[in-house]
C-alpha cells in the first residue's frame, strides 16, 4: 500500500516511523530537508522536500490513483489544499486530512464532493478524553470500544489499592459482579501478560477493560481514590479544548477558566453559563492563591504552548491543587515528567496517530488504539469474516485461535453481549474481537483475520 504522509511535524514523523515498520510504501513531503534527512536515517521511506500543497510536490512525491495521502502538516488549509489538489489532479485512492479547528468538520461539503475522505479532528477527541479522564478520578487512560459499550482504562497500582500484594484472581471475590479482565500489566517499564496467580505491585501500571458503570470499582481495587472532584481549573482559552471542556462539565462542576487575553474572557463569558471566566495567567502565584488553588480538586493546562502546560501544572500543585491533568503536543516529554507534580500528560498526537492508523488498517477494523506509542502497545477491535486465514477456526473454541507473539485476546463481542473470559467460546462469523498487543509483533497476521474473503 502507497502511503504519502504530507508534514514532517510531530504527528507526520510518528507516522512514518509507524507505517515504514510495517512495510508500507511511505513517502513524506515537507519544507524542512534536513527533518526529512533524520527521518530517512531511521526508516525505511522516501523523501520529497517542497510544499505540501504544491501539485509539482505531489507528482514529484508519486501520488496517483494507488496512493492514500495523510494531510497532517499544522496548517488546515494547507491540508484541506492538499487534498483538494491530490483527490481532482492526482486522482489519489483515499485522503485523511488532519483538521485542528473543529469548525471545519463543519463545512466539509465547501471544500469539494469526496476530496476529503477522513477527517481527522483532535481538538474533539482530546475533549472527549479529558471529559473521560475527569470522570473517572484515578484513571490514566481511558478508550472506548464495541461502540462505547467496552472501555480499555489503564491505572496505576497503589499500595492502599485492596488488591495490591494479591494475586489478580482474588478481585472476583471482591468484586463478584464485576465483569473486568487484564490483557497487560507494565512493571518497571516492561510488559507482561498476566494470569490469576499473578501478584498485583505498587506502581504497576495495569490496563483492564470494563463497562463504563464499572471503572470506578475497579480503579479502587487498584488504588483507594477520592471520587469527590467538584472543582476545576482550567487554563487556556485559546484553543477550543479549554472552552469545549468548560462547556461539557460546567452543570455537574464548579469550573474556571483563565486566560491572558481579555476580548477572549469576554467571548468565553458570553458563550459559558455558569463558569467564571478569569483574565490573567496561569503561572501568576498571585492570582491562583487568590483563587484558593487550594480547594481546586482538578488543574487542567491547556494552552498550546508545552512548557506553559508544564509549569503551570507545577506551581498549582506547589499551591496545593491536589490533582493536574495537561496536555503535551511533544510526546517525548511524557516519560519525563515527574509524577509528582503531573498527574495526567495527555498527547494530542498519540490520538491523531491512532486515529489515521485505524483508518489505515487491512480489513473490518472499527477501532485501532495506540496506549504507547514508543513501546507499540495498542489494542485493536476487529470483526472477524470467514477467510481463507479464518475458516478453520470456526465453530471452534476461542482460545485454539493463533495469535501471534505478544497479543491476547481480551474480549469478544457478540451482538449486544460480551465475553471476557469464555476460553471455551466457539468461534462464530461476524464474532468483533478485541486484541491486546504488549510490543512487537506480525500485526499483519492479526489484520487477517478481519480480511472479507
């Protein structure tokens, strides 16, 4: 498959990096030649220097009717140009536009009939994530599968959780009617697959699935934790995250927003009902004590700018904040920020690379999740059709069913029911299956198994 990845950013660089792994036909268009350079030293790919949206760039790159292009530069014009032009001159397979301001998801008729295939849009899915992750006190990650009906959380074992120092088995008993079930445990960094007998550790970071209803009770297991959040602060309006965020959460919470700028105060004030909206900055020890940052249950950064995030979590937890979620666009600052000072580091690239890989992937694949993006831990939701990779499989116990190394299969779904341990389950067409992958692995022989014959 012909892949052209326009945008050597952080997101069209993660891309490469992924798809060149898994033989995909990659080339990248960007300005910058010696980014393309570093990228063409690690992987296996080709390299175009010229603008993105340039059709002399795009011939010159190979795009034509076999290709699929990822529009992800930082410009959403430039995307929206680019596949304007690949789609009508170029006649391109497929487009995947990356478009950061939401209000363009709206519009998507002006820009041409079927020029934009796949819209990408993070801004919503960060939102969404956010809105998750304040729900559910003491989860680190939450996606959702099987059309919301499943959830993939991972948390963080504490040594006041009542399963820690016990084997993972005993949390039926605690929790008998609680269906929930661990694909993967990550100790000291490094993955393994877990059985009943194994021993819960404080700081193991645990990934479970459960119904929305039941991510609480099994985040306690894990780790007693206050459930009482009522008030939030949210810094950043200059994004719509901070405003979308302030508007989904601000019946059930007490919630301000602050943000430099004061015509955009005077916009949020306008357009929220019941947030109090503040002018000033984030960083500013004065104005947060004077908010009593004390009493705030929940610090989100929010702003565009890394550093800004990462500072202003920081002082509030310095001031007495007791927990600080923020967003971080480069991904490599979140294996090293200190967990004392921010809880939850949310990487908008990690969502928009999941979001294209899913879009990308061979056969009926609903949903494709990446948890970590430098380790290749993800979780990928198929449905799986009789093939001639499948057909022996059927009317067969589930568990007899290859996997390839480092995946287990975590669930399958059913019409509208759900199995999560049913080793002996027989294997039916049509059977949406939900596989764990803990590192490297021949991801195509998983892919196969959701290939229509």
């Amino acid at each position: 498959m012909k892949i052209l990845i326009l945008g050597a950013g952080r997101v069209g660089s993660s891309l490469a990096s992924t798809l060149s792994r898994e033989e995909y036909e990659v080339s990248i268009v960007d300005l910058n030649k010696d980014k393309l350079l570093r990228l063409q030293e690690d992987c296996d790919l080709a390299i175009e220097i010229g603008h993105a949206s340039h059709p002399s760039t795009l011939k010159k790159a190979g795009a034509d009717s076999e290709t699929i292009v990822l529009a992800v530069t930082n410009s959403d014009e430039c995307n929206i140009t680019s596949c304007q032009i690949a789609k009508s001159k170029f006649n391109v397979k497929k487009t995947i536009c990356r478009l950061s301001d939401s209000s363009y998801l709206e519009s998507l008729e002006a820009f041409g009939e079927n020029n934009i295939d796949i819209p990408i849009g993070p801004e919503n899915e960060v939102t969404e994530h956010l809105v998750d992750l304040i729900k559910h006190p003491g989860a680190e990650q939450i996606e959702s599968f099987a059309n919301g009906a499943l959830k993939v959380v991972s948390v963080k074992a504490k040594k006041d959780g009542m399963l820690v120092n016990r084997e993972l088995k005993s949390i039926k008993s605690d929790m008998p009617e609680t269906e929930t079930f661990v694909p993967a445990i990550y100790r000291k960094g490094k993955p393994l697959i877990p059985d009943g007998k194994t021993i819960i550790k404080e700081n193991d970071e645990i990934y479970f699935l459960a119904a929305e209803g039941d991510i609480d009770g099994v985040v306690q297991e894990m780790r007693l934790q206050d459930t009482s959040s009522s008030r939030i602060m949210i810094i950043g309006g200059e994004k719509k995250i901070g405003y979308k965020l302030a508007k989904s959460l601000e019946e059930d919470y007490k919630i301000k927003i602050i943000d430099p700028n004061k015509d955009r105060c005077e916009d949020l004030s306008r357009r929220l009902n019941r947030t109090i909206v503040l002018n000033g900055s984030g960083s500013d020890e004065e104005l947060l004590k004077s908010e009593n940052i004390e009493n705030i249950d929940i610090f989100c950064a929010l702003t565009s700018d890394d550093e800004t995030n990462i500072m202003s979590a920081f002082l509030a937890k310095k001031l007495g904040a007791k927990k600080t979620i923020i967003i971080v666009n480069n991904y490599t600052y979140i294996n090293i920020l200190p967990k004392n000072f921010v809880d939850i580091a949310l990487s908008p690239q990690r969502l928009t690379v999941s979001m294209v890989l899913q879009h990308l992937a061979k056969g009926d694949v609903p949903q494709e999740v990446i948890f970590k993006m430098q380790s290749g831990a993800e979780a990928i939701e198929g449905i799986i059709h009789k093939n001639k990779f499948t057909e022996n499989f059927f009317n067969k116990p589930i568990s007899e069913m290859p996997l390839p190394e480092n995946c287990v299969l975590a669930a399958v779904i059913r019409e509208d029911k759900i199995f999560m341990h049913s080793k002996d389950l027989l294997l039916k067409p049509g059977d949406r299956i939900i596989v764990f992958i803990l590192g490297k692995t021949e991801k195509e022989k998983i892919q196969n198994l959701f290939l229509k014959d």
